[in-house]
C-alpha cells in the first residue's frame, strides 16, 4: 500500500487531522505534568494551566473525531464504524488500527471521569486519569505504524518531537518528584531550614530550600 | 439551606488556583496554601464556586452542607 | 497516702475535699494498692457485666449520668453511641489505649492495673451499639499487651465477652490517638488523621460506623451499667460529674497516677508551695497558670477554661521556680512541631516556625521579631488542619508566651532563671522521619 497515494480528500483530510491529533494529544500530556508539577506558563495565572490541559483535550477529542470519521467515509479502505472504538475489529490494518481505538477509548474515559469530578472519588478519579501516559502512547504508536506520513521529511521531525518531549517531561517529572521531602519529613524539614543547629532533628543533614 | 465551602488541608499542596477563581473567598497564605472565608457561600457568587470547585487540581475544595 | 507497689507507675487515691467515703472512690482502681486486678478479684468486688440483652438500652443511662469522654476532649459519651447506633449497619468499636500524651500516664496504669474494666466497658459498648466488631488500640508495649491478652483469655475461659476483641498497634506518635487517626490505622493504613466529615461515627473503620472511647471512659462506663447514673453523680460536681484519673507532676519530680473527683481543688493534688512557678494543665495541648491562679481553680472545666486551660485527660504539671518556662515551652513546642503528620500546609509549615521562633526566645537577647512572629503564624495555622494538632499547640504556646512574659524580658536583658536549661518536662527522644514510624 505504501507509495500509492490516494487522491480522496476524505484520505487527506483523515491524515492531516490525525497529525494534528497526535501534536494537541501531545501538548495535553506536557501541560498535565506541568499541572501535576504545579509549573506555570510564563505571564499566564494557574487556572490557565489546568484550563488550557482541559480545553486543548476537548479540542484534541474533535480532531480525533474528525480523523476518524473521515477515514471511515473514505471509500478506498474498509474500516467500519465500530472499529473506531473496538480494537482490532477493523479489516483495514487491524493491529495498528486497533491501537488507534485503543487510544481514542482511553481519551474518551479519561474526558468523561474528568467531567464526572466530583461526582467520583478522588482516588478513582486519579488511579483513571494515569492512562493518559497510555492514551498518548498508543496514539504515537498508531500514527507512526498506521502510514508511512512520519516516516520521513517534517513529519519524521514532528512525531521524533512528540516522543522526545513527552519523554522529557516524564523524565523531569520523576526526577522533581525525587527530590520532594516526604510528607513524614515535612515538618522536620521546615524546622531545619528555620532553626539552629541545636533544634534540628537528629539524623538530619541540614537546610533544603522550600518545602511543598 | 447555603452550603458553606471549605478545604480539605490533607488533600491540598498549595496549587493556588482557587484563590484566582475566587479571590472574594480565598486568598493564599505566606505558603501558599488557601485561607477560605467562614460562613454561607453568598448566592452571587454559586458560578466561580462551582468552578473553583472544579478545576482544583487535587479536588481538595468541597462545597459541604452547613453545620 | 500512697501504696508501695511494683507495677511501672503508682496510682493512689487522692485526698478529694469532699472526703471519700461519700463518692465511693476509689472507683477504676483498686481499693487496697494499686496491684493489678484479675478476673476472679474483678468478679468479687463488681459481678459479671450486665448485659442488657438490647441495643441502646445503656444509652439513657449513659445521659443521665452525665459522663462526659475522659480522653480529653469530654463530649458526652451518650450522644456518641446514639450517634453509632443510627449511623448505619455493623459498627465498629474500638477502645482508645493510645496515650500519646508523654505527660500522662494515666491509659497504661489503668490497663494494667483495671484491664477487666476497660474490657467490660468494651463489650457494654459493643452491646449498646449493635456491635460484634471490637478493637483495643494500644501503643506497642510487650509487656502490657501481653496482660491484655491474658485478661482476655481469663474472659473467655469464663465466657464474660460475647464479642472477641482484637489487638491494633498504635505507632508511638502524639497523635496516634486522635479519633480519625486511629480510624485510619485500625484500618491499615497509616495512623494520620483525615479531614472530617465525615465523621469517624459515620464512616469510620473500612468505612463502618465507628464507637472510639478512651478506654477511662470505657471503664467509667461499665460501673455505670452496674450501678447507675446517682451512684456517679455521687462524686463530682453537678455540671461535672464523676472521677476521673490524672497524672501529676509534681515540682519535686514524683509523678503519680491518682484518682480523683471532678472539682477537686487543684491544690489538693499539686503541692503549690513557693517552689511552684507555674502549673501546666491538659498536656501538651492544654495551657499554663501561674501557680497563684492554679490554686484557687479546681478540677473543672468550667473553672479552667475561662482561665484558657482545659481539664484535658487530667495531665497537670507543677514547674518548679528555678526552671526556665520558656525553655520548657520550647522544647515541648519543637516537639509537637516535629509530631505534625505532615500532611496540612499550615501546620507543618506553622509548628516548626513557632518552634524555632520559642528556641530564639528562649536563648540570651533575643531577636525582638521571634514574639511577633510567633503571634503572627499562631493565628495563621489555628483551625486550618485536618485535626486539632495545630489548636492544641497554639493554646500552649500562646498560655506560655503569657505565663512567662516576666522571664521573656529577663532574656530581654540577657539573663535567664536556670542558665543551664535543665529539661523538667517529659519528652521522648525518637523523631519519626518515615512512613513506619506511623504505622
């Protein structure tokens, strides 16, 4: 199939929103560590932070929506309807395909218990919304396999950014997250950023900078 | 029967949004962490309490029937 | 009067004012020394529980007698179990052994000595709430443990209990005890209090309705069952009713488990001689006298709170005249800092800067900002934790600030009353630093 290009504009249209997909996708997970790192965007207040991840979702759920539909309509490959949401039931490239609907199902929960908040606890909420980390990285894998688009020229450059960046921000996550004082050691912390030597606790190794 | 708002301190690390949405509630201390006014939520301002409510990163925010 | 014994801490019958044929007292320990009591003498002096063969029936009782919570924070023990009982299906109760108080004594003395009481108590409880799930909460003491297990062994060779009790380790933590802590322990999990609501009677224990009594309470209750709300209105006072145990501190270093009435002169049980300066009263979360206005007040709450003290779980402390309050206060304020749970913005942000704040009063020529400060970040962290930890600290310091203004200048010009800091106040040296040190 690689090489042949389709004319159709339903083609087109289906692979250039799914680029698009991927790029929001991509923006929602780097601003949802930003939001879990209480991080900010320079000269913008926090609620837009946590607005932004929330409304660059929703737009992301329209141009998967769109993409999808599309490749759908388009005549010259055979999806069907409900392989958009059940994976691998598609006659067209079922593996690649299907973790496309794996990934717009797991956006789609995490949409929906996101605007359930509130109304789910807190804990459930949270355990659901760590899929994101699959959501996105079912899509990388379904837009790299699904055509040979990001496998070369600007597009190669793109989906490389993509991984590089979401990789980035886990990386600088995790390590963040290493260094927070552990909610038993907080207030021993505090002391010894505040006290003299003769106050702090024992076992200790001295002042750290802020504690969160 | 007014609902009144509070934080929940155990789920709260001092986002601080809360106190953007709803500065006529909230305003942040020296740490960061949101001081919240006592008593009934006024009528008024139900729209950015449900907001705050909601966009709380941590949901550590609740609207909780008064005592 | 005091009786020669051999168990880890002697308990003695006060001398009330009231004179003690009338109230009956002593009460929870045993009238001839304080030797630990076994089935077979408990039986003798009181019979078996009786059981009323009902849920709620006891509840009345309990409201008539008036018994109010003798873990410190004294809410009416009959309102408790109603609220229970309609709380919801298969509650939990548990009785509340974890003294985290280093300055009281009185939980261990009473479970080693009057285990059958408290055990009592328990299943009574249990009974009235419509309860089979019970639990003791208890710090980590092998050998008081042990006793424990003994005593319910020799209750259920002789089939007292209808509910068998289980044993919950409480972490050594000062707030180990705290309702909603024990709540989260007994549950697994780490002994850190929640926010409320809801309640620990509504959800408490995997989300069952939760019955959490010190286990003073639980003993009070079970002599209640027996002999009725007049027989425990006989000591105490009207809006105060009943005996209570205290630990005392006295100046000279003895320190005591006694039990006493409710509205005892508080000289009866502290010696206020010239070498008392000041007389802390509730712990570490109570609040100090001057030892002048300490011996006019008695053992009431509606003496010591417009004071701003508490009666507390009835920990009082003699500080001797040659000590340094603030000194004092300070190392109890790094404590409770240190004790935060960590969970709560303000409170481990609030107690360790308070802390720090009372160890720069305390040392020669102080940094004039530390009182300000300390005034400053005491009203911002009352009532913004998920628990009491940060009222109770505030009212200590704030009380010390105030009792020892006159050695706060003394420092002021550079001089102290005892320069060598000699430590007078009870305090563990272990720090938790983490996760396990709250489970």
């Amino acid at each position: 199939m690689s090489g042949i290009t389709h004319s159709t504009a339903l083609w087109y249209a289906s692979r250039a929103t799914g680029v698009v997909s991927l790029l929001l996708l991509t923006g929602v997970t780097l601003l949802g560590v930003l939001v879990n790192r209480q991080g900010r965007l320079p000269g913008l207040p926090r609620f837009a932070v946590t607005g932004l991840h929330r409304n660059l979702s929703l737009l992301a759920v329209a141009f998967v929506a769109v993409h999808v539909v599309t490749a759908v309509l388009d005549p010259y490959v055979t999806i069907g309807l409900t392989a958009i949401v059940i994976p691998f039931s598609s006659p067209y490239k079922p593996l690649w395909l299907g973790v496309g609907a794996i990934s717009l199902d797991l956006v789609l929960a995490l949409i929906l218990t996101s605007l359930a908040r509130g109304r789910i606890s807190r804990r459930l909420w949270r355990a659901l919304h760590w899929l994101a980390y699959l959501a996105w990285g079912s899509a990388l894998l379904h837009s790299l396999t699904s055509s040979t688009d990001l496998h070369s020229g600007v597009l190669l450059y793109l989906a490389v950014g993509c991984a590089v960046a979401v990789a980035g921000a886990v990386i600088w996550r995790i390590a963040q997250a290493g260094r927070d004082v552990p909610v038993e050691e907080r207030a021993a912390a505090t002391l010894d950023m505040m006290a003299p030597r003769s106050v702090r606790p024992p076992g200790r190794r001295g002042p750290r900078e802020h504690i969160r | 029967m007014r609902k009144q708002l509070r934080v929940d301190p155990t789920a709260c690390s001092g986002h601080g949004l809360c106190a953007e949405l709803l500065p006529e509630l909230i305003t942040l201390d020296e740490w960061g962490y949101p001081i919240v006014a006592d008593g009934p939520v006024p009528r008024s301002l139900d729209r950015h309490v449900r907001r705050a409510v909601t966009d709380c990163p941590v949901l550590a925010l609740k609207l909780l029937p008064a005592p | 009067m005091t009786y020669g014994t051999t168990v880890p801490h002697q308990a003695r019958q006060a001398q009330t004012a009231g004179g003690d044929g009338d109230a009956g007292l002593p009460r929870l320990l045993p009238v001839h020394g304080a030797v630990p009591v076994d089935l077979r003498t408990h039986r003798q002096r009181f019979g078996d529980p009786p059981y009323s063969g009902q849920a709620g029936r006891l509840i009345p009782v309990l409201k008539a007698a008036g018994l109010t919570g003798r873990g410190g924070a004294a809410f009416p023990v009959h309102r408790k179990l109603a609220a229970v009982a309609r709380a919801g299906t298969k509650p939990v109760v548990i009785g509340n052994g974890a003294e985290g108080e280093p300055a009281s004594d009185k939980d261990k003395s009473l479970l080693w000595i009057s285990p059958h009481l408290v055990l009592d108590g328990l299943q009574l409880a249990a009974e009235a709430v419509g309860s089979t799930a019970v639990g003791l909460y208890l710090h980590r003491n092998p050998r008081l443990q042990e006793r424990l297990r003994a005593a319910m062994a020799e209750r259920a060779a002789a089939g007292v209990d209808f509910a068998g009790v289980e044993i919950f380790d409480a972490p050594p933590r000062f707030l180990a005890g705290e309702e909603s802590a024990l709540a989260s322990r007994v549950s697994g999990g780490l002994a850190r209090p929640r926010f409320k609501p809801p309640m620990v009677f509504e959800r408490g224990v995997v989300g069952r309705p939760t019955l959490v009594h010190n286990v003073e309470t639980l003993a009070h209750l079970a002599l209640i069952a027996r002999f009725g709300p007049r027989w425990f209105r006989l000591a105490g006072t009207a809006d105060e009713p009943g005996s209570m145990l205290c630990t005392l501190h006295q100046a000279d270093g003895r320190r005591d488990v006694v039990e006493t009435e409710l509205g005892t002169p508080l000289r009866s049980l502290l010696t206020l001689d010239g070498h008392v300066q000041a007389v802390l009263s509730g712990g570490y979360h109570g609040a100090w006298l001057p030892a002048a206005d300490a011996a006019r007040m008695t053992l009431s709450n509606g003496h010591l709170e417009p004071a701003g003290a508490f009666v507390g779980a009835g920990a009082l402390v003699a500080l001797p005249a040659d000590r340094c309050g603030i000194a004092e206060a300070a190392r109890v304020a790094r404590y409770l800092a240190l004790e935060s749970a960590g969970q709560c913005g303000p409170c481990f942000n609030g107690l360790p800067r308070i802390a720090a704040a009372m160890y720069e009063i305390a040392s020669p020529r102080p940094d004039p900002r530390a009182v300000t400060d300390m005034i400053h970040w005491a009203g911002l962290v009352e009532g913004r934790g998920a628990c009491h930890h940060p009222d109770g600290s505030v009212r200590f310091i704030r009380s010390a600030l105030h009792v020892f203004r006159d050695e706060i200048t003394l420092h002021g010009q550079g001089r102290c009353v005892d320069p060598d800091r000699r430590p007078f106040l009870p305090l563990p040296r272990d720090v938790a630093l983490s996760a396990a040190d709250w489970s």
